[in-house]
C-alpha cells in the first residue's frame, strides 16, 4: 500500500501545542506591544500634572559690625635676675679651721637663767633674748592656704616669685604681737602680701629653761609658682 503523503511529497505537520506557540508568536508580540503603547498614553495623559514651588531667597541688607578697637597688652614684665654662680676659690686659708673634739660626757654649763623682770622696750625692735627652746610653727596648713590666697594674681600669672624676711615678736604664750620687714623680696606687692599672712601665724613660746620668755625671731616666706607653698625656716636674733 502506497502513503498519499509520500507519492505527493507534502510535509504533514504533527499538530502539536509547541508548534501551535511558535505559529502564534507573532500575533503575541505585537499585541503586547500595542498593549504597553497604549497603557502608557492613558498613564501621560490623565496623570495629574505636578510643578515645582517657586523658592523666594532673602536678599536684604547685612549689617556689617564695626570690629572694636585694638587694644595694646600691658608690657612685659622685668626679667628676674639669674643668681650669680658660686665661685670656688682655691686660695688657701692662713689660720688653722679644725674644729675641736666635743666631748659629750662634759657639756658646756647652761645658759643663765631669765631675769625676773623683762625689758619693757624689747617690744620696739628685734633685740636677742636669752632662750634654748625655739618657737615651732603650730599651724602650716593654714599658712600654706594663706600663701596661696594672698599670692597677688599679677605675680602669680607672670611665674614672678620671691622672698621676703621678715622679723616677727612672738610673747610668752606664742602670740605674734608685731611683724616687720627684715629684708624685702624687691617687689612692694609681696612684701605686702607677706606682712598679711605674718599675722596669721601661731607659735609655740619660746622657753628659756623652764620659763617661757618673748622672743623676736626672723623667717622667711617666700611666693612661688608651680611648687608646694610651704612657711620657710628662720633663724632667730
């Protein structure tokens, strides 16, 4: 038996899906694009129009502000002068220095004892008196707190520093009666400051044997930047 398809030499198709798809992929196509062509016309067209807000820029005047005048700054302090070096001399000394043995088994005598009746004037200026125990400092603290709150605020920012003497009377009880300037640090401001904080110190009394007696002693106090502010020692006259 002979296929008519085959004597006739016609291709027969399988009609399936897949090829019934790729025959209607054209007509897919350019229907979806004719879809989108249309969908965004209708989105242009009836879409709310939108407009930028107009921005207003401030353009008034500036104030310009007069810049005040130059002020000079106060001149710079005197530079302190640098202590002189020690020279070391090398001459030889003429008399014999050597200090004698001490014997301790035989002490020099004591001291004479206090008269009964005080000198009246010893009050008026620094004068020795008779005394082997000296006045102790009772309240340091205090006057290192004294120091500091006195210390003049110009001297103190320009690290100008200094020391003055200064001799003070204490009485019987440790109470200092009078101060005065034995030697001044070269700067008026503190030895002001100095004499101020004299009055706040509080003495031990000075004893003579067993009897307290006045005495005028002199001590140091001394104004410096950067370091502990402590009362300095003294010797007393």
């Amino acid at each position: 038996m002979i296929d008519q398809t085959q004597s006739t030499g016609t291709a027969k198709s399988s009609g399936s899906a897949n090829e019934a798809f790729k025959h209607s992929f054209s007509l897919w196509f350019w229907g979806s694009i004719s879809a989108a062509t249309l969908l965004h016309f209708l989105v242009f067209a009836f879409w709310p129009s939108m407009q930028v807000l107009a921005v207003n820029v401030d353009t008034g005047e500036t104030k310009v502000i007069n810049p005040l005048a130059e002020i000079e700054p106060p001149p710079p302090p005197e530079a302190i002068t640098r202590p002189v070096l020690p020279v070391i001399s090398k001459a030889l000394a003429d008399v014999d220095v050597t200090i004698p043995d001490f014997d301790f088994n035989d002490p020099p005598p004591a001291p004479p004892p206090p008269p009964d009746d005080v000198d009246a004037n010893i009050e008026d200026a620094p004068m020795w008196t008779d005394f082997d125990v000296y006045p102790f400092i009772k309240n340091r603290d205090e006057l290192q707190r004294a120091l500091e709150r006195e210390y003049p605020p110009f001297y103190r920012d320009a690290g100008i520093g200094g020391t003055t003497k200064v001799w003070f009377f204490i009485n019987e009880t440790g109470k200092v009666v009078k101060t005065q300037i034995h030697t001044s640090s070269g700067y008026k401001a503190l030895d002001d400051a100095a004499l101020k904080v004299s009055h706040l110190y509080e003495f031990s009394p000075a004893m003579n044997r067993d009897k307290p007696v006045p005495v005028w002693v002199s001590l140091d106090i001394t104004f410096r930047t950067r370091e502990q502010l402590v009362p300095g020692d003294g010797a007393a006259v």
